[in-house]
C-alpha cells in the first residue's frame, strides 16, 4: 500500500471527530457511534505543478472496525479497512489485499493514529495532536510527532453533522480539502 493511499484512508476517519471543545459529554457521545455515512467531495492542489485534482463519492464507518471510502468520480474504487485487513478494489473486484499485522513499524504507527480516530480515542488524541480553536467552529490539529504524514489538520464542524468539512496541509504544502453532505448517523442505544 502507498503512501498516498494511506493518507487518503487517514483523511476519511478524521470526518468522526467530536467538537473538542464542548464538554466530555461530547466525546461520549461520538464514543457511543455505531454508524456514519456520508458523501464526500475532495479537492487536492499539487502546488509545486499547478495541478488540481478532484474526486467525489461515499464514506461508510460501522463500529468496531470497518471503514470504507468509495470513489464514485473520476474512477469507481474502493478503499476499505475491515479488521486488520486493508482491501483496495475496483468493479467489485479486490485488486490488492494487506493484512496489516504484517507491515513495517511506521505502517504500524500510522495505522494505530487510524485505530485512534476510528474509536475517538480522546487520550490517544490529546496525546498526539496539540488541539486549537481557530474559531467557534474550526479546530487545528497538529502532530505532534517529528515523522508526520500531516503540518496540519483543520476541522470545521456542521450544524446537522458532526464534521462540514477537513482541510489537510500535507508536508510538501500540497493541500487537501474535504466536503461532507448527507451525513447519516447511527448510535448504539
């Protein structure tokens, strides 16, 4: 699995944040998510080329561990995390399968950082990223770690779902944004 494959996976489990700055009650209620989905629409601009690239297309998360990114347009291909399996396909087919219990410790590392997102694992957060308020709606996430996949994550949170849109400045300062529309939510009683 690539580099960019796995960060594009990473991008998709940050959409189930909690709004870090209401109280803990948030964060129980996010740890009580059982589904989420959702439609998405990603831009990314190549600085260093001038180039931008655009893809759209679904997001399902269904507690405890299945994640799946479906790209509708330009091309049909799924990305899902399923267990400790990664699968990318295409037409329904699995084009590359990865059990992640086999990768080197910086898959591992990054793959833990998915794990903590997947779970909201508030400590893991917390831990690992300094969390700002930029305004009453958008929050800056910012590894902490020296190997990072990420400068900066910002988050802006809807009023109708938990998250309107994420803005990645990667380490080149390429730039990814994501919009969330139709988000449907499931919680476990």
């Amino acid at each position: 699995m690539t580099r960019r494959n796995f960060s594009i996976f990473f991008l998709c489990l940050i959409c189930l944040i909690p709004n870090l700055g209401f109280p803990l009650d948030i964060w129980q209620k996010y740890a009580k998510l059982k589904k989420l989905s959702a439609n998405f629409s990603q831009t990314k601009e190549l600085k260093n080329i001038g180039v931008t690239l655009k893809s759209s297309g679904t997001i399902h998360f269904e507690r405890p561990n299945l994640f799946e990114w479906k790209v509708e347009s330009p091309k049909n291909f799924v990305f899902q995390f399923k267990d400790d399996n990664i699968s990318l396909m295409e037409e329904g087919k699995v084009i590359k399968n990865a059990d992640t219990a086999k990768f080197d410790k910086k898959m591992l590392d990054a793959i833990s950082h998915l794990k903590a997102w997947m779970m909201i694992d508030q400590k893991f957060i917390e831990d690992n990223y300094t969390i700002r308020p930029v305004s009453n709606t958008v929050y800056e996430f910012t590894p902490k770690l020296e190997a990072k996949m990420f400068k900066s994550i910002l988050i802006e949170l809807g009023k109708d779902a938990p998250i309107k849109k994420i803005s990645l400045t990667e380490i080149s300062n390429d730039l990814i944004v994501i919009e969330f529309s139709k988000s449907k939510l499931t919680y476990e009683k």
